[in-house]
C-alpha cells in the first residue's frame, strides 16, 4: 500500500486487504455457511461479542436486573467475529446486517438488531431506563442516536487506522484523531452540567456511550490514551469512572468476553455465572 494509491476507474474486489480483519471482510452479504444458534432457557436470547456495540446491551439487561426486572434474565451466547460466526445461517437470520449484537426475544418472537435498536427495544419493554417526561426522552434520544451516528467515526476510523490497519498512515490517522478529539469535546462539554448525559437521570444514553467514549477516556480502548491526552476531558473522566464503579457495569462489560486480561465471561446463563469466575456468592 502506498499514501500515494491512485484509484482504478472500477473497484474489484480481487487482492486481499490486510489488517486484522482481513480473512473475514467480504463486500457481499448473507451466510457463508450454515449453522443454526443454540437457544437457552430465558426469552431474551442475545447473541454477541464484548466488543463496545455488544456491551452496551449487557450493561442494560444487567441493570434491569440490579433494579429488580427478574424478566430481563437472558442466556448471552458468544459470537466470534474473528472467527465469522456473525456469518452463519442462524446469525443471519436474525441480523441480515452481520453485524453484533443481535437479540431474540422468544416471547413476542422479534428479532432485533443494530444496538441502538436493542436498546430502545428493551428500554420500552420493561419501562425503565427511559425517561417518561416527553423532553427528558427526546434529549436521552438526541444522545444515544448522536452515538449511533458518532461512533462509527472513532472505531471504524479512528480505531482501525491508528489500532488495525496493517499501515500507519498519516492522512487517516490525523483525520479520524482530530475527529475523535472532537467528539470527546462535545461529551466534555455537555458532562460539565449534566450528571449524565442526557441529564440527572441515568438512561441508555449512558449505557451507549460509556462503552466507546467511556472506556477511550479509562485507557481501556485502542491503548490511545496518551495519544489522544484524554485527561484533558475531566468531566468525561468524572463520568467514566461513576458508570465503572456500578455494579452492573462491572458485570455487563464481562459478559461474551473472550480475550484479554481481566475477568472473562463467554458465555451467560444466570446470574450464578459470574460467582463461578468470581469466587463471590
């Protein structure tokens, strides 16, 4: 690869890539093979990997369990996007997209994809986490939507050029840098008289969010902390560190987590399964 790459006048798909990615990245869509899901005993069946996207809804189903929802129990089950799995038939199925996280619910028999979606899906099914005062749900809106829209920017950009591609490039790395140094900004600004994002009321405005910028600001995404000088956002600092101080946060980053150091939980059955890693009762 070169900076100084002209492009052909018709893009084909014949040469591999690179990156870390590369064996799995395709420009169709649809299954590579067939292979149905495994389904637990609860209604909600989440199928998914601890990347960002996939925490955010394991934060929320185990918050709705913290506050007492016994009806978001949900068996969590492991996606390996490393390994294709979000191509098979059965994964298909529910997200034609590939793309984790993907949710059944057996109760209703929805399908449900894109995070945001999952989100707002379970934020309305059991009444919580969103608020019920119109303009309170609009502003919690206006943020987890800003997320959908905004995230893509840091790890499809700024992640992949300065974490995954196989090439440091200049050009990518400062665009997507000083775009994420933005978004940060943005957070930063709307923190410094907010508790929460979206207000005084913790919603799934935070639960999207905390798992990209929050994480980017603890030193725990794409080792850039220092890159990106992110002790200069202190009320993104003060934010992250109250969202990783929960409980539930704690748990939900865990969960479809293979890899790494820390505590691992591939999959999730039950509540009982984080005693078995943790020694806890």
């Amino acid at each position: 690869m070169s900076e100084n790459y002209t492009p052909p006048k018709v893009w084909r798909a014949d040469k591999a890539n690179g990156g870390q990615f590369a064996n799995i990245n395709r420009p169709v869509s649809g299954a590579t093979h067939d292979k149905e899901l495994a389904q637990g005993e609860h209604p909600l069946q989440l199928y998914s990997m601890a990347t960002p996207n996939g925490v955010k809804v394991t934060i929320l189903l185990e918050e709705l369990l913290e506050a007492g929802v016994n009806a978001a129990e949900y068996d969590a089950w492991l996606i390996s996007i490393k390994d294709g799995d979000q191509f098979g038939s059965g994964f298909v199925e529910i997200n034609p997209n590939s793309k984790i996280p993907a949710l059944l619910d057996k109760s209703s028999g929805s399908r449900v994809f894109e995070s945001g979606s999952i989100l707002l899906y379970l934020a309305e099914k059991f009444d919580a986490f969103i608020p019920k005062d119109s303009a309170k749900r609009t502003e919690t809106l206006n943020w987890l939507f800003w997320q959908m829209g905004s995230a893509p920017f840091l790890g499809g950009g700024f992640g992949h050029f300065y974490a995954y591609a196989p090439e440091k490039l200049e050009y990518p790395i400062n665009r997507y840098t000083m775009e994420a140094k933005r978004q940060l900004d943005v957070l930063d600004k709307q923190l410094a008289n907010n508790t929460y994002i979206a207000g005084d009321e913790y919603t799934i405005a935070d639960m999207a969010i905390w798992p990209w910028y929050g994480l980017l600001a603890l030193g725990e995404l794409y080792d850039a902390a220092e890159f990106l000088q992110v002790q200069d956002y202190p009320n993104v600092q003060r934010w992250a560190k109250q969202l990783n101080a929960r409980p539930a946060v704690q748990r939900g980053k865990i969960v479809n987590r293979n890899w790494g150091n820390g505590l691992q939980l591939p999959e999730r059955h039950g509540s009982a399964d984080f005693s078995a890693i943790t020694g806890s009762n």
